[in-house]
C-alpha cells in the first residue's frame, strides 16, 4: 500500500473579523398583527419581537452576504482573493443546486472551495466548528462562514406560529490561524425523533404533484410546532452550554458575552438563568428588534454585540445555536 502525504495545518484556530449586512425595511409587530390575529402586546410577551428586518427585492441571499463578508475579510485584515474556503449556512437559497456559496466566492473575487451547510438555525455555529478544524487540518488557512436567511421567501404571512418570528439578514466570520487558541471545542448534536417540530410543510413533488395528483402549486412554506421546541431550547440548551464551557476550560467567572441564537428573549433569559450567568455577562438581545434570522441570528448578534462595545476584543464568549432538526451547536470562542 502505499503511503499517502497528509497536510497539517495552524495549531490553532480563531475568528479574525466578523461583519453582518441588515435589510433596510423595519417591520414593526403593527404590520404583521392582522394577518394572524395578534397582537403588539401579544407577540412582545411572548417573544421580545418588538420590530424584525425584512429583504426588499435587491437585497437576495448572495447581496447581502456579499456585504457581510466584504465586512469580515477587511476587519481580518484581509483581501478577499486570501479567502481558500467558504462555508454558508442557510436554508433559504431557494435553489437545491448549486450552492450559493460559489456564487458568493465568485462575487467577492475567490476561487475559494465553497459549499452550503444546511443546519438550519444552528447552521453557523456548525461553520465556525468546520472552519477551526479546516484551519487546524490545513485544509485552508483562511474561511469564510456565512449564515444567511431570507425567510420571508418561505414564511406564510397569515401563519399564526411563524409569521412574527422569522427575518432577514446575513452575518460571517473570516476564521484562520492564532497563536493562541481562539475557537474553543464544539459540542453539537442533534434529536431527529422531532425531525416535524420545525419543517418545511412538504416537499418540491408535494407542491408539483402527478398528472393524476395535481400539487398544491403553493411555496412549501416553513412550519413550526412552537411550544416544544420552546421547552426543549429553554431546558436542555443551558445544559449544552455548559459542556461547551467545560470542553474549552472556562469557568463562569471568566465569561464575559453570551450569545445565544436569537429565537426568543424569554428562551435567552431562561437559559441565562439556568446556566446561572453572573450579571457581569453581557448577554445578546438582538431578537428584539431584528426578529429570528435563523443561521444569521448568531453573527448579526455578535456583531451588533462588538459595534456596541458589548464584546470588546479578547473577550471571551459562548455562542449556542439549535433549531430545525432538531440541531444544535455550541462553542467558547475568543472576540475578534
Ligand atoms: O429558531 C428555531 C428555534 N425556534 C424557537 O426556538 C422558537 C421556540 N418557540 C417560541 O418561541 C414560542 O413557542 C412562540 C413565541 C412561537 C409561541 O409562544 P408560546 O408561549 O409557546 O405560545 P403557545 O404556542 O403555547 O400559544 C399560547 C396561546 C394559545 O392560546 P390558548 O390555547 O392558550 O388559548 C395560542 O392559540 O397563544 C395563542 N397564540 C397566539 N395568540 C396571538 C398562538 N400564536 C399566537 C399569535 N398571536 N401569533
């Protein structure tokens, strides 16, 4: 047999410069009420929306992660001829085939390898876990993740359960190589028993149909059975971050950001208290006015987090993510 040559690459691996791009239209809770028989009050009880972003027609999945990234790769430092790798979580490129992620390397002037991930919310989070293990493989020394929705493309705007929750926007990270290890173990998994919990109501044939079976005709819009999924992020997703923790070696007393994925601020403030937090954490509440974008809620988030002076460099942080799958990822990662 003979031996093959394998690379090694950087020992280790950290997030270098973050960017996000968010749509122009501010959709108050006023604008979604009546199709769905809500309320302001109602929905800011029950979630924290108070506003979410929503894409205007310019602004597709590759326009606005093209801002996002354009963003990380100057913050890094960087051109984006360096980039040899992108990573795109999303679940809203509407075509199968091919991945946007060509699309987007193409735009940002790199022939980079590029692929999309399909984790649904805990897309990103999976990327950033890809990204430090492709940098510490030497399988590319510079990678793009991007998480981007454009879910108003598949949200039905007269369903009770969704309508009000999910948005639009991108974020990304450039990760490569630190001297220091800056993306700490991922600890991710998944519960395909509730595979129905989040879906897609049915597939391309249900909507195509058969000459004898005509389709619906109708988009298969996103579905959502709310409340469990509720309970299990609020409960068992402080149990994960705390593994996530543990894994990477820091203690509570050295966390100084908590970013969650942005779902539901009475999820964030149940896992906060759950995990015990001290009040010295600064904790993102992005959901408020930018509602859920899914892959895209953790990077919009963090990045939101550092513009602010919430998460200052060298800050030590926990970003956690779950959703459709059910999946989910978490990790300590160092603030760029
Ligand atoms: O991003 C991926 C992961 N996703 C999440 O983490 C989302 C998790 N789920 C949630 O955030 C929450 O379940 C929601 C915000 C979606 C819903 O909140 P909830 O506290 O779980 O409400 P519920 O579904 O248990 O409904 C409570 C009541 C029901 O009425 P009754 O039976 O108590 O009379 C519903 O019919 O609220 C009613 N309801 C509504 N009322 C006004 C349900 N949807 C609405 C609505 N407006 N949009």
């Amino acid at each position: 047999m003979a031996a093959l040559t394998t690379t090694t690459g950087a020992p280790h691996a950290a997030i270098l410069g973050v960017g996000a791009y968010r749509p122009v239209r501010l959709v108050p809770n006023s604008d979604v009420v009546d199709a769905i028989d809500s309320s302001d009050e109602w929905i800011q009880q029950r979630s924290g929306i108070k506003t979410r972003r929503w894409a205007g027609p310019e602004e597709s999945v590759q326009m606005m992660s093209v801002a996002a990234s354009r963003l990380a790769i100057e913050r890094a430092g960087l051109e984006p001829g360096q980039i040899d790798c992108v990573v795109v979580a999303t679940v809203s490129h509407l075509l199968q085939t091919p991945a946007v992620a060509t699309a987007i390397a193409h735009e940002l002037g790199t022939d980079a390898a590029a692929f999309d991930i399909s984790a649904a919310c805990s897309g990103f989070c999976h990327g950033v876990a890809l990204a430090s293990d492709i940098v510490r493989a030497g399988s590319a020394r510079y990678v793009l993740v991007v998480g981007v929705e454009r879910l108003t493309d598949i949200l039905d705007l007269t369903d009770r359960g969704t309508a009000f929750i999910f948005a639009d926007g991108a974020g990304a990270a450039v990760v490569g190589a630190s001297d220091t290890p800056g993306i700490g173990p991922v600890v991710w998994g998944s519960d395909g028993e509730q595979f129905d919990l989040i879906r897609q109501r049915e597939d391309w044939r249900d909507v195509v149909g058969t000459p004898d079976a005509p389709g619906s005709g109708v988009m298969p819009h996103l579905t959502m059975q709310g409340n469990p999924v509720f309970r299990w992020a609020s409960f068992a997703m402080a149990k994960i971050g705390q593994q996530a923790l543990d894994a990477a070696g820091i203690t509570l007393d050295e966390l100084d950001v908590f970013v969650p994925h942005q779902a539901n601020m009475r999820i964030i403030d149940a896992m906060a208290r759950s995990m015990k937090l001290p009040s010295t954490v600064k904790i993102a509440r992005d959901v408020a006015d930018q509602g859920n974008t899914s892959a895209a809620s953790v990077p919009l988030a963090l990045d939101r987090m550092i513009a602010e002076g919430d998460a200052k460099s060298g800050d030590t942080a926990l970003l956690i993510a779950f959703g459709a799958g059910l999946s989910y990822a978490a990790q300590v990662v160092t603030v760029p």
